[in-house]
C-alpha cells in the first residue's frame, strides 16, 4: 500500500516514521504540507514525493491509500477528496471539528457504499483498554456500573481555549465510553469547581465531565490540561463484584509515550484491513458520534445542568 500523508507536523512526523519502521504492507509515497520546506524534510527521510496539495498526490498513480494528520478544520475537505477517488483513509481525531461537517463526511461515505474511513481514536487498541473490553464483555466481575477517569496533560500549546478541554481532550473519553459500553452517549453535564493558579487566563482548569449513556451508565472525567507533572489517563471501571484500573500511576512526557504502542497497532490493523477492502477500527460514523458528543460538552460548559446529544438516525452502513 503506498500512503499519501497529509500533514507533516508532530503526528504526521511520527506515523511517517511508523509506516517507514515499523508497520509491514505499507511504505510512504508522498508527503504533503502546506509549507513546503517541512513537507520535503519529513519526504525526505523516507524517500518520498513532498507535493503542496493533496490533489496533486492523489494524481500519482502509485498513491493508493491517504492518512490525514493535518489539525481538525482542514479534515472535511481532505475527506471528501479522498473519497471522491474511493480511496482507503486512516484520518486523526477529530473526523471534523463539528457534528454537521462529520456528518457530511458520514452522508458522503453512505453515496460511495462502503466503509473507507478510519478514524484515529488509537485508545481503543491499547493493550490496558482492550483487555477491559473483554472484561466487561465475558461478565466475569458481573455488570459494568459506573467509569471514573482522568486525563492529565502536562502543559498546553499557546493558542489552546476553553472549549478544546472538551474537543481536544474529552473527545478521547467520549470514544473511550462508547468503545467499552457499545452505547452512544445521551447527555453531557461539566462542573467547575476550584482551579490551578498554573492554567493560562480565561481557562478554568480541571473540570469535571459527567456523562450518561443510552441505558444509564454513568461515567466522569476529570480534564486537567495543566498539570505540570507529566501525562496521565486512567480510567477505573466500577462492576457489580469488583473494579478494574488502567493506567493509573502511568506518567510519561506525553501521549506519544503513553500510547506508542497503541497506534502501532492501529496503523497495522488499518492497513491490513485496507488491504481487503475494509476499515480496522472506528468508523466515520464514530467520528460523528464524538463530534456530537464534543458540541453537547462545549455546549455544558456554559450551563448548569446535562446537555443532550442530538444524533441523526444511524445509517444502514455502520448498523
């Protein structure tokens, strides 16, 4: 498989490096940034096209799948393209950065008729959360009640706002409880209490995340994006006859540490299912689910009780 990835920036460099090192059955054919000069280092090392447009690496005949790590309000147009050439697309979180665009995306992926995007929710293939996953499924400590987590950043990026505690952070709970519950989520209520005097003006960091699912399964997360000591995320799952901790006390500098191995595994299982003609993981219509979730969660953070989660009906594709 020869992948065009778009985006040469911190997740581009390092699935670029991934595809190159480590993954089997895929090797990069083309790099493509809007700055040139970063797209043509990153090209560079791996013996790759570094192009400007992605147009113009879809016009290469041996570009035959596209991995887009370009940040999030770019993503509908690259998905659209992509698909328009029915092509096979591992895509980072978020699918878009709103649930009308994710939706478009889903719409458009209904027309072609077949699943083609993969989104980049890489929780999903740690070792920590799948093994959880078997858990809740054999019923062997009885039935899931309750999810407690936490997830800590060491620091944020200069232009980071509010609302991206929840578009930015949250969104991987929102996929994490999805992903262990098989529900969609119904509500989102956040909480302020008392703040880090280390959170940059006009953020109130942490908060608290309550969440409900479909049949009443409760779940909270603290989002702390300013917690200095390094990065965390544990999730503690609450059975009826014990609980369940994962990753708690599992500090590392950032979450390339933390869940290295995970997109490992995430960037194999989508080419090996690319190979066949399917998607390895969590699909578009995934992608909008969260989308949905992250407005409802921007939405709670300026009131004072739950916000539901408007969904279109599921289409037929991702029953």
């Amino acid at each position: 498989m020869k992948v065009a990835v778009i985006g040469a920036g911190r997740m581009g460099a390092d699935h670029i490096s991934r595809l190159e090192h480590k993954i089997t059955g895929a090797s990069v054919a083309a790099v493509v940034d809007i700055d040139l000069a970063r797209a043509s280092a990153a090209a560079e090392s791996v013996g790759a096209r570094a192009l400007a447009t992605l147009g113009e690496a879809l016009a290469l005949p041996e570009v035959n799948a596209v991995l887009i790590a370009t940040p999030g309000f770019l993503h509908e147009e690259a998905l659209l393209e992509a698909l328009a050439h029915d092509l096979p697309i591992l895509c980072e979180k978020p699918l878009t950065p709103d649930a009308a665009s994710a939706w478009r995306v889903v719409q458009a992926e209904v027309a072609l008729g077949r699943k083609r995007i993969q989104v980049g929710f890489m929780r999903q293939f740690d070792a920590g959360y799948q093994k959880l996953k078997r858990i809740i499924a054999e019923g062997e400590k009885g039935q899931l009640l309750m999810l407690h987590c936490a997830h800590r950043n060491p620091d944020t990026l200069p232009d980071f706002t509010e609302s991206m505690l929840i578009t930015d952070s949250v969104v991987h709970e929102f996929d994490a409880i999805r992903f262990l519950s098989d529900e969609e989520i119904a509500s989102v209520q956040v909480r302020r209490g008392r703040g880090t005097s280390l959170a940059p003006e006009g953020i109130d960091d942490p908060q608290q995340v309550l969440i409900e699912t479909e049949s009443g399964l409760l779940a909270d997360v603290e989002i702390f994006v300013n917690a200095r000591y390094g990065y965390e995320v544990a999730t503690q799952a609450v059975f009826e006859n014990g609980t369940v901790n994962i990753g708690l006390g599992e500090v590392t500098p950032s979450f390339i540490e933390r869940f290295g191995d995970a997109y490992d595994v995430e960037v194999q299982r989508w080419v090996d299912a690319a190979r066949r003609g399917e998607i390895g993981g969590p699909s578009a219509w995934d992608g909008y689910a969260t989308a949905a979730c992250c407005e409802a969660g921007v939405a709670a953070q300026h009131s004072s009780g739950p916000v539901r989660v408007e969904l279109a009906d599921k289409p037929e594709l991702y029953r």
